[in-house]
C-alpha cells in the first residue's frame, strides 16, 4: 500500500495545490534513517539563509489523532505549539480529535529538532505500517488534507528554543 510517507506527500502536494505558503520538501530515504532530510538539516546548520524557519511539519504518523511532541524521547515540539496545533485541526474538521503525543519514534523533521523550534509529525490515517496489512483511512485523510488549508500556520506559537535538550523516557511508539 504505501500509506506510510505517500499519506504525507498527498497532503502537501493538495496544499501546494491550493497555494498554501510554505517551503516544502519531499525527502528521499526516510525509512532508511532519514538520509535525505539529514543532508538537508546538516546543510542548514551552516548557512544562516533558512534563519526564519520555525516550524517543521512531517505527516507522517500512524493513527488519526497525534501532534507529536517527543521524536525517540527527545522534546522536538513545544506543548504550547502542539496544542495550538490541534486546536486548529479539531477547529477546522469536527470530527476531529488531535492532541500531543509523546510517543513519536522517527520521522525527517527528528533532524531538525536542534536546528529550529518546532517540529512535530501529524497522523494522517494509516494503520500497521511496514507490514503487509496496512491500511489507509482515506476519508480521514481527505478530511486532513482539506483541514491543512484552513490551519493559521503563520500565527501558531513558537516557545521551544532548539538548543535546550528535553527528553521524555515514558514513551512507547
């Protein structure tokens, strides 16, 4: 199926679509230990062009409810942020139910966790994933991907300051 990354890349190809403002990549090598957004987060620690990102946004989590907070016990997004965030998917889709979760493993924006303040992976509908039965909820991703045109990206918080480490050893995955 594939729902693992392809669930994401369908999410942001309907926002690029519909002119939602943002910088987006589409990294190669996530399932292989974030090889291409490594490069990248490597590339952007020396050069202070890319100074104004605050915000990393991965889709790219199983389940239909999850702003993740923690990537693999590390702080990678403020509480604050997460629950802005939330707030504005349950707002924007009633059936809606997001809230943070400590419990994130690995995905790209984990590389730029000490780079830039907030970075978080949303759910986006699958199940099971890397296994033979997993399964998209293609009417929860619709409903996402309509929910991400109406989110204020530009006006949600950003508090955590990168360089300070927090870890979470409660997590599970």
């Amino acid at each position: 199926l594939g729902a693992d990354d392809k669930a994401g890349v369908t999410v942001m190809l309907y926002m690029i679509e519909n002119q939602i403002p943002g910088l987006y990549y589409f990294f190669l090598g996530e399932e292989v230990g974030c090889i291409g957004s490594r490069k990248v987060a490597d590339k952007a620690k020396a050069y202070t062009d890319f100074n104004d990102i605050k915000k990393v946004i991965s889709f790219d989590r199983r389940g239909t409810e999850s702003v993740i907070t923690f990537q693999s016990g590390s702080r990678c997004c403020s509480d604050k942020f997460g629950e802005a965030l939330s707030e504005e998917l349950n707002k924007a889709e009633a059936s809606f139910k997001y809230k943070n979760d400590k419990t994130g493993l690995l995905t790209d924006s984990i590389q730029f966790r000490t780079i830039y303040p907030e970075c978080t992976n949303i759910s986006v509908g699958y199940q099971h994933e890397h296994c033979f039965t997993e399964q998209q909820d293609i009417e929860h991703l619709e409903r996402l991907a309509n929910a991400c045109l109406k989110v204020d990206w530009n006006n949600l918080p950003v508090e955590r300051d990168p360089s300070v480490v927090e870890y979470n050893y409660s997590g599970g995955g």
